[in-house]
C-alpha cells in the first residue's frame, strides 16, 4: 500500500500539484499510513514548486519534529519560494541568515538567488554570483547581465565593469556591441580613456563587433585632459581599423593642443584644420582666443574673431569685447572700432562696456563728430540708452565752444527720453545762459526734467540761480 502512496506523492508532487499532493498525505493520515522521510521530501517539494513558502516552512517544522534531518542547503529553495512568492523582505533574512551561518548554495540556486539580489538592489552580492556561476563554467541570463550593466553605468564603475566581461568572457558569454560600447564610453566620459581603449582590444580580441565609432569618445576624452600623444595615438589607431578622422576628430586634436597650453602647436593645428577644409568649432576658437590672449598677443587674438566672422563660427560678445578693450588700451582706435562694427554687422551683440569704452576713447581722441554719430547709433539700437552716457561728449563739446551742438544733442536725448545727467544739464545751461540764450537753455531744461534728468536739492537750487542771475 505504502508503494501505491509513494508513486502517487512522486507523480502529483514532480507536477507541481499540491492540491493533490496534500490530498494523499491527508488520506495516509486518515489511514494511519506511517509517512516516512520520503513522503515528507515529496510533499515539501509540492509546496516549493507552487510557491507556498508558508506550507514549506510549515512542513520543515513539521519534519524537524518528527527527526527528520533537513540538508541546511534547504532552506536555500525556502527563501527562493518566498521570493517568487513576492515575499521578498522574508527571503532576504533567510539567505542572511544563511550567509552568517557559512552555508553555501548548490550550483541549482545560483541564477535565482542573482534575480533575488537584483531585485532588492543588492548588487554586490549578485557579482558575488556571478563569480560563482563562472566558477561553476557558467554564465548568468541576459536579462540579470542587462541589470548588472545598468548598475555598472549608473556608477560609472570602471573596475566592476572589466570584472564582468572577464567573468563574462571566462564562460564563453559575450556582451552584445551595445552594451561593449556603452562601457568604453562611460570609462572614456569618467575621464579613463586608457581603461576604455585597453577594454575595446578585449571586447575586439573576443570578437565583439563594438562600433569603431567608440574610439571618438576615447579621443574625446584624452583631448579634454590636453594628452596630446595619446590624442595623436588614437587617431593612428582609427587609422588602423579604417576610420577616416573626421571634423569632430580633427576638433579633438586641437581641442588637445589648446588644453596643452602649447599656442604654436594649437595655431599649427588650427591652421591645418583649416587648409583642409575643416571648420573649428565655436568652443574651440574662444578657448584659442583665450589662450592667444593670454599669451600676450593682442593681434592674433584678434585675428580669431575675424577668422570667426568670416567662416560664420558663433563668437561670443564677451570675447569680442575683450580684444575691442584691449585694443583701446593698446591705443588702437581704428581696428577696436572696425571690431565693434564688424560684429555687429555679423549678428554679434553689441557690448555695453565696449561700446561706452569706444565712445570715450573716440571723444579723448577728439574726434567729437564721430563721438556724437557712434552715440546716436547706440541710441537707436539700444546699445546705450541713458543720457550719462553723453557725458563726456557734452563736457568735451562745451571746452570746445560748441554750444549749439550740446544744445541740439540734448533736445535729441529729451525726444529720446534719454535724459542727461543734471550735473550735465547744469554745466549746459551755465554756457547757453554766458552766451546770451536763455530760450534755448529754458527749452532744454524743462525738456530734460520733463524726459527724467533728477535733479536733487543742488543742482536744481543751481538751476535757479543760473536763471535767476541771468
């Protein structure tokens, strides 16, 4: 009889069935049929096979009860049930309990107990499977390998991620392109370009057809480090593979050349950039001018702005307006004054510090008349739109005699409503009124004070005392 409950337990239990399995066991009960360490294997089989981690762990107790020894390796299927069960919390205790106690899991748990780790975020003890599964000779599924990669990324983990594709190789698993090339180029971004390239000639020598397209980020990323020879390698190495450089390639190499410091080298590449019909980029040609300048020569610097306009390379206004101020401080009006106009002509936005800076310059050299046309021109584009900035044309044109002209510039900035300064306005009425023409100095005032000159208690104390006197 026992033999016809045996079969039926083997039968319900290797399909999965509890329903049926506990269903025999309740009948050899009822029939006072002895269950022997067998039946009870066969029926905690049953409830780990459907999930049951609370009837499996019911029947363990039970079994230890009755003196039935259970291989500790066991409870390694308990806590596996309870993970698929989605009693993950439980299954966690349990393999640490089972971890402090030195026991270790059977070949059989090794890819489930991966998918456990994975799934709570416990990727150090997943790697730690993953070696044993490559000591085992074999490798994990490709779904806990994608997990593994992501985790590897999201850290930019250069060490952990040379581990894996050892492990990986070790067992005749290969990363797909894909994701061999998302790690050269996440060790290439983290500023380990000599790990990135010494992983590809791996992934390469196993026959992992990453993209040669990679090597890009490699130079990339040497180039921002200024590691010329390594640059100049890389190239050598696309060379090799029949990568033809292109643009961006050539950029890098520049780019190198600038971070290097080297401003011959970094003009001799820019030059050969050009001679082959290659443009550098906008980053590029500000980092040169800032080299260039740095340097000392004004010139040259320059003479990049200009390269910039012509080849329509966006150049930044601060760089523009950096060599317009070092040009005026160099006393050269005419090429700061070229500059300024130049790139406005070629959509640069003006500068407001160097437009006043070129405004004063041009007044200290006495050209008032081109003063006073750089000026309106500011106005009308909004470059400069407060009276102060008239100051010193108005201060010059008054040593100057030019009464008159002061006079029409201020009714030009009162119809502009670009007030002059009431300092300014005082100085203006004090000459109208010495010459003899209050209408004019009376029309220019209450237009001023209209258009928003503030006068405080001073100045307009000293209107009315000009006026009063006169």
């Amino acid at each position: 009889m026992s033999d016809k409950y045996l079969e039926a337990l083997r039968r319900f239990s290797s399909a999965g069935d509890l329903r049926m399995t506990r269903s025999v066991v309740s009948s050899m009960e009822q029939r006072e049929v002895e269950l022997t360490p067998e039946h009870m294997q066969l029926l905690l089989e049953a409830n780990l096979k459907a999930r049951d981690a609370a009837g499996a762990r019911a029947v363990m107790e039970r079994m230890r009860g009755m003196g039935i020894e259970l291989p500790p390796v066991m409870r390694y299927d308990l806590a596996i049930t309870s993970a698929r069960a989605g009693r993950l919390a439980d299954a966690l205790v349990e393999l640490d309990a089972l971890h402090a106690e030195g026991v270790h899991p059977e070949p059989r748990h090794l890819n489930e107990l991966m998918a456990i780790h994975l799934r709570a975020g416990r990727f150090p003890a997943a790697r730690a499977v993953l070696r044993r599964l490559a000591a085992d000779g074999r490798g994990a599924r490709p779904e806990d390998y994608a997990t593994l990669f992501a985790d590897l990324h999201a850290r930019k983990a250069i060490k952990d991620s040379i581990a894996q594709v050892e492990l990986m190789l070790e067992v005749g698993v290969k990363p797909t392109p894909k994701q061999g090339r998302d790690l050269v180029a996440m060790m290439a971004e983290a500023g380990h370009p000599d790990r990135g390239a010494t992983l590809l000639d791996v992934l390469w020598t196993a026959d992992v057809e990453v993209d040669v397209q990679v090597l890009s980020d490699i130079l990339d990323a040497h180039a921002r480090a200024g590691d010329t020879e390594a640059v100049a390698a890389t190239v050598a190495r696309m060379a090799e593979v029949g990568a033809e450089p292109n643009s961006f390639h050539r950029n890098a190499m520049l780019a190198a050349q600038i971070v290097s410091g080297d401003v011959e080298a970094a003009w001799a590449m820019a030059e050969q950039l050009l001679a082959a019909g290659r443009i550098p980029t906008g980053d590029n040609l500000d980092a040169l001018f800032d080299l260039t300048l740095g340097a000392g020569n004004l010139q040259r610097a320059s003479g990049i702005i200009d390269w910039a306009l012509i080849i329509g390379v966006p150049i930044g206004p601060q760089r523009v307006a950096q060599a317009i101020e070092g040009h005026l401080q160099a006393g050269d009006l005419k090429v700061a004054r070229w500059l300024f106009d130049e790139s406005a002509r070629c959509g640069v936005p003006r500068d407001r510090k160097a437009a006043r800076g070129l405004v004063e310059e041009t007044v200290r050299a006495g050209d008032l008349d081109g003063a006073r046309a750089l000026l309106s021109e500011m106005l009308s584009t909004g470059t400069l739109t407060n009276g102060r900035h008239w100051g010193s044309l108005l201060r010059a044109m008054l040593s100057a005699k030019r009464v008159d002209d002061v006079a029409a510039i201020i009714t030009e900035l009162n119809e502009a409503n670009a007030a002059p300064s009431a300092s300014d306005l005082v100085k203006v009425v004090h000459m109208l009124l010495d010459e003899n023409k209050p209408k004019p100095a009376i029309e220019i005032t209450l237009g001023s004070l209209k258009a928003g000159t503030e006068a405080d208690a001073t100045h307009f104390g000293e209107l009315l005392w000009l006026f009063a006197k006169a």
